[in-house]
C-alpha cells in the first residue's frame, strides 16, 4: 500500500515540486496551503508522515501551531519541519514539539527522501514493537495436525491473500481470534495494524465512540479528537469479535463504513476516509437471531462473503498434547518458572476431559497446574493432581472409582473387564473416536478391537 504523503506550504509551486519528487518515489500525496487544509486532510485521513513549512501566509496557526495540534491528536505522526528563514532557535524548538527533524530550503531533494524514508521507517518500527509486544503474549497461528485443524489451515491459505472479508464462527473459547490474527498474519497487510475490539464486553452506549472516535469543542473553541478502531486499523486489519452482540442502530452504521470505507466521528461532521479489511467472529446463530429481528441481514451478507467455522476442542483431542507443550512453554515464561513434564495419565485425563470452555480454559488448566500443582520442576505433573472439576469428571484409569474394598469384592475376570472398559473409553476419547489411531497406540488390530468395544458395551459416538 502506497504511503501517504501530506505537504503543507503557503507556496503553491514548493508543493507542486514536492508532490512531483514523492510520486515518482511511489507516494500518494495531498496538499494543503494553510492550517484549516492541514487539518482538515489528517482529521480526514491520517497520513503516513507530514511535510510541513513553519512561514503559513493566510493561515490561522503557523507551521509550529500546526506541529501541536498534530501531536495532541496524532502524537506517533512524524512531521518534518521546513523553512527558508529557520534559525536554530526555531529548530530545536520544533523538535521538543515533537518534529521528527527540521530542514532548510531549499534543500536538496536526496536529503529530503533520505529524511522522509527514515521518519516512516522508525514510526513504523514502533508501531510493529508495540504489535510484538501484544502478540508475543497472544496465540497468533493455529497449533496441532488434526484433520479439523488442517482443514481450516487449507482454508485460511486461500482466502487470507485475497482481503475478502471473513465471519469466523465457533463456540466460546475455541480461538477465533486466533484464526482472525493468522488471517492478518498471512494477509498483504500483515505490516499493518491488527486492532480487535470485543462487542460483548462493550457498553452500547460506548461501542459507536470505540469504533468511529470522537470529535469535542473546549470552551476555547479547540477541537479535541480521539480516533476509533476504525482509524486505529487504517491499513490494516479490525476485528470485530462477538459481533452478534453489537446494537442495532450501530449495526447499520457499520453496513454504511463498509460499503463506503468512510464515516464521521462521533460529535463530528469531517468525513473520514479508511482502508480497513474487516473480519469478525461470533459464537452465536447469526441466522436465527436474523429471523429475531436481533441482526441486520444485509450486514450478515457483507460480513460473510468467505465463511470459516473453528472446531471445539473436543472434536479436536489428538491436537491436545500439542497445545498442553505450547501452553507450558508461554505459561513457563509468563510466570517466570520453570516448565513441568506431563506424565501420560495426566495428558490421557486431560484429552478425555470435555473440555466446555475449550483451548482458552485448557490454557487457564497449564497456568494453573504449573503454579499449584505440588512437586519441584523436575517430577511430572500426574493426573492425581489435576483440579478438582478435570480430575472428578476424567475417566480415571489408573484408580477403581468403586474403592478399595468393593474392588477386593470382584472376581478376577470381572476386575480386568472393569480395567479394560477404563482404560479403552480413556484412550477411545484421547483419539477423538478415532478406531485406527486407537489401534494402533494400544497395539491391537482394529477388528480385534471393534470386537472388544462391542463386548464391553463401549461406544464412539460420544467421541
């Protein structure tokens, strides 16, 4: 995407000189002759980096006036400072402003780029440092090899280059904002902003000021602007999570961005302009609440152009080993400890779990047995230290639930039986239901085995 380019000179032929010089670099460039212009252009859509000429002719603020409004609404906006009478006074003062450098005309046009490119680039490192930062605590690509899973991933290979718009639904839990950030992540934006905002945790009230910003007069008649989502991920990606959950009137304000990639602040009339990909996600029927009356159709249309649908957990237990392994490791290096073994029969227990709030409270399960589970970091966490909620309702192999004593009372044969059917439900739900897999970890034939399920009353289906 071309960056834009905003010069601010009283001196209309210094900015046709200038735009000449940025075009042929490949920049998209707009023009302004004095401070309303200015203004008026980054309030409609914030630049990539500002030229601007400290001498305004016809203008209410000069170029520093200018250069602090800039900074108080768009503080991380590198400006470059010009002037034909600068003293070093002036220059240094800009720079405590806030202005990436300050040079004089006329300046040579090699010096000019050299200034520009550099300016872009360390706004950019910042901007991709604080995005490092976020994602480096936030799961950003989809973990495991189950067929579920590579489905999904063939999916998200074709439609992330394309900039189609993507409803991403899924129970709660289940990482569509996960899938939402490898979207981003593999898309032609991937320099750019990844903004998500959560709808369901949104006051109505607060949600269009989240989204669209905001425009306030002070008594002294300045305008004071907080830009939204929308403006945060110009360029970039904005997810728009749990979007079942946003209220009606907002709904159709939406439909309009969408359809014109524009819209006006609240409190405000300057039409701002984005180039924005929107993906969103919900864990709702969108359909049924469409026939509520509680979602607007023609936003369901806009927003599922390319549909994605992420599994629950359970329909994905092989991949489970995978997550405990990646889990460990960021929760080992969150907390500052070190990272515990699982033995077997606490990965067995915690792929026959059901798992209700899916990868997010698999994740809560590692946090939580890595700091309370009682040994040092060498011993293995075993499935007797399990929660309470994982261990009660786990199929426990390596313990009769009848007790000791009604235990002693079974014949041999029926104390194997009992043995067998644990064990085999155990390791049926491990692998998802899964006859070869299963097979082929206990050593058995699949006939052989099919045989033993029937025996022992066993069914798949629950898998």
């Amino acid at each position: 995407m071309a960056r834009d380019i905003l010069i601010v000179d009283d001196e209309a032929d210094i900015r046709m000189a200038l735009s000449g010089i940025l075009e042929d670099e490949g920049f998209s460039v707009k023009e302004a002759a004095n401070s309303q212009e200015a203004l008026a252009a980054i309030h409609s859509r914030r630049p990539s980096l500002v030229v601007l000429d400290i001498w305004l002719n016809n203008s209410e603020l000069d170029g520093i006036g200018i250069l602090e409004a800039i900074k108080h609404d768009y503080n991380d906006l590198p400006v470059i400072m010009m002037s034909g009478h600068g003293t070093i006074e002036t220059a240094v003062n800009a720079i405590k402003i806030g202005a990436y450098d300050f040079i004089e005309k006329p300046f040579k046009s090699d010096r000019l780029l050299l200034i520009l490119n550099r300016a872009i680039e360390i706004s950019e490192l910042r901007r991709e440092n604080e995005r490092l930062k976020v994602s480096a605590a936030v799961q950003s690509s989809l973990i495991g090899n189950s067929a579920p899973v590579l489905l999904l991933q063939q999916a998200l290979d074709k439609v992330a280059p394309t900039g189609s718009r993507v409803l991403i639904t899924g129970p709660a839990g289940a990482g569509k904002e996960v899938v939402a950030r490898q979207l981003h992540q593999q898309s032609t934006r991937y320099n750019e902003a990844f903004v998500a905002l959560n709808c369901a945790t949104m006051h109505p009230d607060r949600l269009e000021s989240e989204l669209f910003g905001t425009e306030t007069k002070g008594d002294d008649g300045e305008i004071s602007i907080r830009i939204g989502t929308f403006e945060q991920a110009h360029g970039g990606t904005l997810l728009l999570d749990e979007v079942a959950d946003m209220p009606l009137e907002t709904q159709g304000k939406i439909v309009r961005v969408l359809q014109e990639q524009s819209f006006s602040r609240v409190g405000g009339d300057v039409e701002v302009d984005v180039d924005v990909r929107v993906i969103a996600s919900t864990n709702k029927d969108l359909q049924a609440l469409i026939s509520a009356g509680e979602f607007r159709e023609d936003l369901y249309y806009r927003l599922n152009v390319v549909p994605l649908a992420v599994p629950a957990l359970v329909e994905r237990r092989e991949d489970i080993p995978a997550l405990i392994e990646y889990f460990m490791e960021l929760s080992a290096r969150t907390n500052g400890i070190p990272v515990r073994p699982l033995a077997q029969d606490a990965i067995v227990s915690l792929q026959a779990y059901e798992w209700p709030g899916n990868v997010r409270q698999l994740r809560n399960v590692i946090d939580w047995l890595l700091i309370m589970a009682p040994g040092d970091g060498d011993s293995p966490i075993s499935a007797d230290m399990m929660p309470p909620d994982i261990g009660s309702l786990s199929p426990n192999v390596s313990s009769n639930n009848s007790g000791q004593d009604d235990l002693m009372a079974l014949s041999l044969r029926e104390a194997r039986e009992l043995f067998e059917k644990q064990y085999l439900e155990a390791q049926i739900l491990r692998f998802g239901g899964n006859i070869s897999k299963t097979s082929n970890f206990i050593g058995m034939e699949r006939s052989a085995l099919h045989r033993k399920l029937r025996t022992l009353g066993i069914s798949t289906e629950r898998a």
